[in-house]
C-alpha cells in the first residue's frame, strides 16, 4: 500500500462539493440546474419486464448525467434510533458506540470468535422500511406538514428510504453485475421506497461458501476491535459480536427539488467531546484486501472507493476508517479516507467513475418516480428494476405480494391525519 497516495491537498471538486452541500438553491441557481434537469433521451419507450404494455425508461448510460454536479443540502441529523439484540426498537441513541484509534499496524485478527461468539442476524426476515416507520410515529411532531384545505402530505417530505437504498441509486451508472428490484409506494403525498430482493441476490444468498459467510464475518469484528460501548471504555474484543444491534441516524437533506428523509446504520463516532454534532462526528468502519500491486490498487479506487463514497457522502458522514487486512484475516493497517478527498485519489484512473455521474443519476431518478408514481395508495405498488447495461423499467402492481406499507402504519398516519382535519 503506497501510503503517500492517500494524503493529497483538497481537490476542485471538493470545493464543488463543499459548496453544493451548503447551497439553499437560490432562484438563479436552481433555474440553471432545473433547465437541464431532464433531457428528452433519458427516457425512450421500452417493454417493461413482466409488464406487456410499453413504458417509458430511464437511461443510465453515464454520458448523460455528465453535467454540473446537483445542489445537495447539507444532511441534518433530526433523530436516531437503536436496535437491540432481538431487533427490538427503540427511540434512542444507546446502541452508539465510541471509535478509539487502533495503531496503524494493529495485528487485529478477525476470524477471532466467529466460531463461538458470533450471533448473526436472520438476513432471510426483511425488514423493509418498519424501523424508520417506527422513528416517523414516535417523531411526528419534528415533520408534521402544515395542514391545508386540500388533501395535504400527512409528512413534510417527499422520498422516506434507508441510506442503502440510495447508495445503490449512486453506484447504478457504474454497476455491471448486480441488478435491482425497488418498490415504490405513494401514501399521503410522501412516496416510500423499498427494496426487494432480486432472485439473483437470492440465489448468492443462498448459496454463499463457509469462507465468504467468514469474511462478512470480518467487517463487524473489526468494528469490535476498533470501537468502545461508552465514552469511558476501552474496545472489548473478548465480547460477543451481534448483528442484531445498530444505531442508526436520520437525516434530512434536499437533493435539487427533492425532499429526502432517510436513515442509514452507523457504525462510530468521535470520542473526543469537542468534535462536531452528528453526522459530522461520525465515522465510518471498512475492511479491505491489502493492496499488493498497481492492479489491486486501481480496483480499490474504481470499485470499493465507489461504494464507500457514496455510503457516506449520502447523510454527511465525513470520514471512513480502513483496515487493510492479510488473505488470513489479519488487519495489518489502518487508514483514514476524508469522503472529501477520494475524488482526488480517483482522479488518474482511466475511465473511473464520477461523483457528479453519480448524483445527477439519483436525481433524475427521484423525477423518474415522481413523474410516474401517480396514485396515491398504499395498496399499490410501483415496481422499478435495473438489470446492468439496460435501462430502469417499472411495472404497476396492486395488492401484491410488493405491497411494503404495513397496516399499523397506514391506520396511524391516517387516523392522526383525519383528526387533525
């Protein structure tokens, strides 16, 4: 691992993107962006999947979302919330853990307990959007819309996802193996999205080596290693590792015209007391392959930088920590990537991908939905999918085994809409 290669002074487009996070969008600017918000070959008529009525697309070949890089508002923290090692909710904050610096060559090894401590969670129980409902019905005060005469958004916002499910949006012009299925429902003028699990997702799931189950493995032992239960303590790496338990924050943030409320899983943050409010003190934990050779490298940057980047430039997370590990599982460095910064690390790699790609696809395709998700019901569905080097298609489902909104959260929302009508 070539270290000089990861400490560069702040690149241009950092200060593009400083000042696209900070930007309110005035009238000039968002006219501007606005005018060449939609080109008319993005969407073109295309037979969609299992619907047998043409549909319109939406393009991801990146040359067309090669254009100035979208305002995004600065994501504010408006609430968070835990799960516990049953998965059970709750509206707090006492699953955040304490990041405590590892050495640079910590000799961490991270196959340490996955025969006997490791309880893993059920990946085969999907969850769906549940747990940010939960936060939305125990905060309803903090994204109460006004009330008007006419049918009003029972939420101030437009989109209510995970984190994850936007990452995937972001990497979309640059994913040529894995395709996906996301679920779109219109309720109370807020459109939800959800996803569904592909049948080639199912299929690697189901049929995942006892090595690769290992290695995931892997990743939350390193967080074990590298982070403390309270401000006080020092990392236990002796305990049990559970992937039930999550601290999750929730976020605010406007990308263009789009209102985004989404929420996203967090593995640390700054121990020291006079570091920045959330999400600013959050960090971010990885593994990764030590990097070897030139070609090892140049992945690195074009594929796991990707996903990194997007993962935490999503809710404002500023930094991720990476331990770089041997082919046994042994860390044998760590290092700090500024989100701020890795556009200058990929900035020589022939044909790498582009953070304003990127974003400007996300952003066309909340107006895809938005243009095409019209009715307002949570027992309908509007299924989206992207194979890899085809077009977004959508197809139109009611009551159907997509339907993702569950009754206690439509009776609530309605019953606390009516009444205050």
């Amino acid at each position: 691992m070539d270290q000089h290669e990861y400490h560069h002074p702040n690149s241009s487009y950092h200060r593009k993107r400083q000042s696209s996070y900070q930007r309110e969008g005035g009238a000039s600017g968002r006219s501007h962006y606005e005018s060449r918000h939609l080109r008319p070959n993005h969407h073109r008529q295309h037979q969609s999947g299992p619907n047998p009525t043409g549909s319109r697309g939406l393009s991801t070949r990146r040359e067309l979302y090669e254009r100035d890089f979208p305002v995004y508002k600065q994501p504010v923290e408006i609430g968070s919330f835990s799960l516990d090692s049953e998965r059970r909710f709750f509206n707090d904050a006492r699953k955040l853990r304490y990041y405590v610096e590892p050495d640079k060559t910590p000799n961490f090894d991270l196959k340490d307990g996955y025969r006997d401590r490791f309880r893993k969670r059920d990946d085969g129980v999907k969850e769906k959007l549940d747990h940010i409902l939960r936060w939305i019905l125990a905060n309803r005060s903090k994204l109460n819309s006004k009330p008007t005469t006419t049918k009003s958004c029972a939420l101030d916002v437009d989109f209510v996802t995970w984190r994850g499910h936007l990452t995937k949006l972001l990497t979309t012009p640059y994913e040529a193996r894995e395709g996906w299925l996301l679920a779109v429902t219109l309720f109370r003028g807020t459109l939800y999205i959800s996803e569904v699990e592909t049948e080639a997702a199912l299929r690697e799931r189901e049929n995942r080596t006892q090595r690769h189950e290992e290695m995931m493995y892997w990743g939350y032992k390193f967080e074990q290693y590298a982070c403390a239960d309270d401000i006080h303590s020092s990392p236990d790496p002796g305990g049990v590792v559970n992937t039930n338990e999550a601290f999750c924050t929730v976020v605010q943030t406007r990308l263009a015209e789009h209102r985004l409320l989404f929420s996203g899983e967090v593995d640390c943050r700054d121990k020291d007391p006079n570091a920045p409010g959330p999400p600013a003190c959050y960090i971010e934990l990885k593994t990764s392959a030590e990097i070897c050779t030139p070609k090892q490298r140049s992945n690195f940057h074009r594929f796991k930088l990707l996903k990194w980047w997007a993962q935490s430039f999503l809710p404002g997370v500023p930094r991720v920590v990476a331990g770089f590990r041997d082919h046994e599982g042994v860390v044998v460095g760590v290092e700090t990537f500024p989100i701020s910064k890795i556009s200058h690390l990929i900035k020589n790699e022939h044909n790498c991908w582009k953070p304003t790609v990127c974003m400007n696809f996300c952003c066309d395709f909340l107006s895809f939905v938005k243009q095409t998700v019209t009715e307002d019901n949570p027992r309908v569905v509007y299924l989206f999918c992207y194979e890899p080097h085809g077009d977004v298609t959508y197809s139109l489902h009611r009551d159907s085994q997509y339907s993702f909104l569950p009754h206690w959260y439509v009776e609530e929302m309605t019953r606390s809409h009516d009444s205050l009508h």
